[in-house]
C-alpha cells in the first residue's frame, strides 16, 4: 500500500527532480523523464485495460480499480483529486496515459510487477488477445473492492 501511495502522491515532486535516463532500448523522453519503448508500452496497454469507457482517461473508479489490484489498497476520492492535480490532471477528466507513464517512471515504481497482477502468465492484453478465439465456457470476470468493481477484459 504505501509503495502505491508514494507512487501516486509522491510523482510531482520525484518528477521535477529526476534527469533523464537510459533504461535500456530506445528511449520514450517526455520533459526529461525516459525509459524504454517496452516500459511505455506495458503502460499503455495497462492504461487500456483500465479505460473501461474508452474515453482515452482513467476516472475515479478506473484508476481505483488499478489500485486496488496492484497493491490490494483503496483510494479514497480525495486522494485521487490530489494526484489528477499533482499530475496536471483534471479530477472530472481523469488520468490521461501521458500521466500514468510520467507515475510509472518515478522513482519507487515498478511497471514490470503491475503488469504482471494485472495480465498474469498465459493472460494477454486487450491489444495482443483480440485476434485469439475465446472458449465460452471461460469465466473472464474480475471483481475488485467493496462493491465488486469489475475490472474483467
């Protein structure tokens, strides 16, 4: 929980003061911040999953459900207009994949174990299953949180 709450409170701050580096790979450089074409993509397909509307933000309940499955912590609404403003983000508008990679790319952060609870081996993304034929008979439907928060593919 508290790696998670660094991450989203503590991202303005890490942000001004982190230089560019070299992660490996080509390089995704956005205000001195870089790390490898991999990296960004993995959180663009997490931004995805999340989007459940498509609107290209995650909303309260979105990034919420990403919380709550990569750390197992909720958050609080105001917590969550505190880090749409920390990331120059409006709260009705919600979290744009610009700054979910800028959140990914501060320092206590680890894209590679996100992703790996939200598309566990043998899972795809959205983008990498679309063409893969699904059995009926599967059972895709992921609940999170007080109230079963659906989070399902």
């Amino acid at each position: 929980y508290e790696r998670h709450t660094n991450i989203l409170t503590g991202t303005a701050q890490t942000m001004a003061s982190e230089e560019s580096a070299n992660i490996g790979g080509a390089i995704f450089e956005h205000e001195g911040v870089s790390f490898s074409e991999e990296m960004a993509d993995k959180v663009r397909q997490l931004h995805e999953h999340f989007d459940a509307d498509g609107d290209g933000y995650l909303s309260f309940e979105e990034i919420r459900s990403l919380q709550l499955l990569t750390s197992g912590a909720d958050m609080p609404p105001d917590q969550y207009v505190m880090v749409c403003r920390a990331l120059g983000c409006h709260p009705t508008k919600g979290i744009s994949l610009e700054a979910l990679r800028l959140t990914y790319a501060s320092e206590g952060t680890d894209i590679d174990e996100d992703y790996r609870k939200v598309f566990p081996k043998g899972k795809k993304a959205k983008d990498e299953s679309k063409s893969s034929v699904k059995n009926e008979d599967e059972d895709d439907v992921i609940e999170v949180g007080e109230g079963g928060v659906d989070i399902s593919p």
